[in-house]
C-alpha cells in the first residue's frame, strides 16, 4: 500500500493508494472516531459495481450505512440532488458526528462533498475516487462544489475529507476513454512539477494503459503527492495552487464554446496544454523540442492535440476566456511552462500571441 499524507495542519489527512482497498473502508473510518450513522453517495454507473462491497465493509466495521444514489453524468452537480441527498440524509437521521463517503467520480466527489460541508454546517466526509481524474486530482484538495445554469461550479466550499481510499482495482471497469481523459491531468503533473515523471510517462505510457498494477500505483501515488504539496503550500489558491490550472484557461473555453458533451475535461484540457506549451515558447523560454515531447505524449495517450475552428467558434472561445474564473479587470493570466517541471502562474498573455497559439492548434 502506498500512503500520501496531505499536510493541513489540523485539517491534514492521508489518501490510501491499493488494489482492492474500498474493502478496508469500514477499518479505515473505524480510526477516524466518527458516528455510527454514515451514507454512501454514489451514482448509477458506480453503485451496481461498488457499493456492495462498501456498505459490506462499512458494516463490518461497526457503521450503519444509507445508500444515496444519484444519477451519473456531469448534470446531476446541481442543487436539486444536493437537496434530493439532505432528504435521504435526513430521512435515515444523519447526525453531526456521522459521515459521508463519496463513491465515485469527480461528480459524485464535488457534490457529495458539498453535501458534507453544508449539512447540519458540516460533518465528515471520506472520499472513495473511482476514476482515474478522480484519483490523482478531484479527491484531493478539498474543493467541493456544483454548478448553476450560469456555469460549472459556481456554488461550492473547501471541506477536506478525512481519508482518501484510492483503489486502483476500480479502475478496471472505467471505460476506456475516461480513463485515459484522466492521464492528461496526469501529464499535466509532469508538465508543470515533475520532469522525471513526465519521461517516467513517455517511457511507461503503454503500461499504464494496460494498468500494469505497479506503474499505475506509483503513477497515482506520485500525482496524489504533487496534488498534495501544492494545496499544503496554498490551501485555498491564494497562490501557487493556480499551477494546478496550466492547459485549464484554453480547456474550460473549449468546453464552454464548443459545448459539453463533444470533449471530456481531460480532453478539453490536452488541447489547452498544447496549446499553452507553444504560448510557452513564445512568451516564457520554454524549449520547442519539449513542447513537441508534451504534444506528442498527449497524443499517444490518444488524447485531442488539435481543434479547427471556424470564425464564430473561435470569437465564442475568447469570449469564454473572459469570463473565466481566473480573469481579473479584464486580463486574460496564464500559467506558462519556463522548463519541464516548472511553471509560473500570472503571465499576462497578449491578445495576438493567444491568437497565434490558437491558430497552431488548426494546423
Ligand atoms: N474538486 C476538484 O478539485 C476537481 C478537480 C478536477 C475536476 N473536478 C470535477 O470532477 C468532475 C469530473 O470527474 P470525472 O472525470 O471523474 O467524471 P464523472 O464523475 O462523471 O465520471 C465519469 C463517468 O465514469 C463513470 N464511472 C466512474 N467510476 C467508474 C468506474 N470505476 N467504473 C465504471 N464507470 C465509472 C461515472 O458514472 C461517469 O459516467 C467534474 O465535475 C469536475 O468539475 C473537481
Ligand atoms: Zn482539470
């Protein structure tokens, strides 16, 4: 087993990385000192496959456990489940010392933690991340959240969870192109942190698509320890945490302009890097054979590395820019690779290099 402890000081806890381990989830939340009462929030595809097995080890583990399930998919993030998730709370007479133990994805992850934070203001939550971008980015951190008509997560808190089970055994039912929109945040994390994860990935590549138990237990093991020092360093993105969104700024004006639906986030956000590595080159001394290494990575990973867009596409995609979250008084900040493994956050962006970057990305 590999354990990744998240420094937090009083809020610190550990993410458990281990074939098989959501059987040792009721051991686990037996050390934590919670209630008795706790509900499993999961969704349709999770739930037939895991939940058995963790409401069996939940009550092995002396706990009395609700299953909460809600629909899969990026539309059930909203207040109307999170409302539909307090009544079944309620219902089965949850208390502040019981928990909440989201299995599942980055969805069931945000919400069932936005749950966690806001029930009777806040009890305890155990995350149990079933997919790869789950794993090594969403469980970790303590951002929770669902989205509004108005845009994704904009109603949300930071409520860390008390322990982290990873079982790398559940990734085996995740389907194939899920999986693989979760390696281009693991890439991500050799871009912006780690060069020698990032030729680990370029040598070990085809093995993690196989799930070669070792490669993908130290793979997720080293993103959880990148994800963690990051957040001990800067919580609450005050800071360095911005890193965590190279390739996001042109990713989320992907998803927004061209629509939710025809890319994943992992798939969005490849196009986003490949297209910040080459605004890197431009602006911040990257080297262009290691911005060739990172597009090239993304696309034997059989991610997205190009978008053509027409003229309408192209003004909706700038236009999202601007409404992006990290857009303040107008200017469009980037976070720019100066050499593999290092980034800086803030770099303004002129207009015309955007432009350029953009226009590479058609060719
Ligand atoms: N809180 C954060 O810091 C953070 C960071 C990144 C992303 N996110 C959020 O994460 C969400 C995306 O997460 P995701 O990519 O995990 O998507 P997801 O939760 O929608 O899961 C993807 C699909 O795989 C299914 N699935 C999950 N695990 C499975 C398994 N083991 N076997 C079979 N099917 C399985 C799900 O039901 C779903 O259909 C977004 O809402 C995003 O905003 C949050
Ligand atoms: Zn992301």
């Amino acid at each position: 087993m590999r354990k990744v402890h998240v420094p937090l000081g009083g809020r610190s806890y550990d993410i458990l990385i281990e074939k098989g381990c959501l059987r040792r989830l009721g051991a686990e939340c037996a050390r934590l000192a919670l209630g008795s009462r706790c509900a499993v929030i999961t969704d349709r595809h999770v739930g037939p496959r895991y939940a058995k097995i963790a409401l069996a080890a939940l009550k092995a583990g002396g706990f009395d456990p609700v299953l909460v399930t809600i629909p899969a998919g990026e539309t059930a993030k909203s207040l109307r489940v999170v409302e539909d998730c307090y009544d079944a709370l309620a219902k089965h007479r949850l208390e502040r010392k019981s928990f909440i133990v989201a299995l599942g994805g980055g969805v069931v992850g945000d919400l069932a933690g936005f749950v966690a934070a806001t029930y009777l203001r806040g009890v305890a939550f155990v995350q149990v991340p079933t997919t790869l971008l789950a794993q090594v980015d969403s469980s970790v951190g303590g951002k929770v959240g669902v989205n509004l008509k108005a845009g994704k997560n904009l109603v949300g808190a930071f409520h860390q969870p008390r322990v982290v089970l990873c079982d790398l055994d559940t990734l085996r039912t995740l389907p194939a192109r899920e999986f693989r929109a979760g390696l281009a945040e693991v890439i991500k994390y050799g871009v912006i942190y780690d060069a020698s994860l990032f030729a680990r990935l370029e040598k070990d590549l085809p093995r993690l698509l196989r799930l070669d138990a070792r490669v993908l237990a130290e793979v997720v093991a080293r993103c959880c320890e990148i994800k963690a020092e990051v957040v001990g360093q800067d919580e609450t993105e005050t800071g360095l945490r911005a890193i965590l969104n190279f390739g996001h700024t042109i990713g989320h004006a992907v998803e927004n302009s061209i629509g939710y639906g025809k890319f994943l986030h992992g798939e969005a956000i490849s196009i986003g890097q490949v297209a910040a590595v080459r605004l890197s080159v431009e602006l911040s001394g990257f080297n262009a054979a290691d911005a060739e290494r990172v597009r090239a990575l993304i696309e034997r990973a059989d991610l997205p590395v190009g978008l053509r867009l027409s003229a309408a596409q192209r003004a909706k995609l700038f236009a999202a820019m601007q409404l992006d979250k990290k857009v303040s008084a107008g200017v469009i900040k980037f976070v720019l690779a100066e050499r593999l493994g290092k980034v800086a956050w803030g770099k303004r962006v002129p207009e015309a290099a955007l432009s350029r970057a953009l226009d590479s990305l058609g060719s």
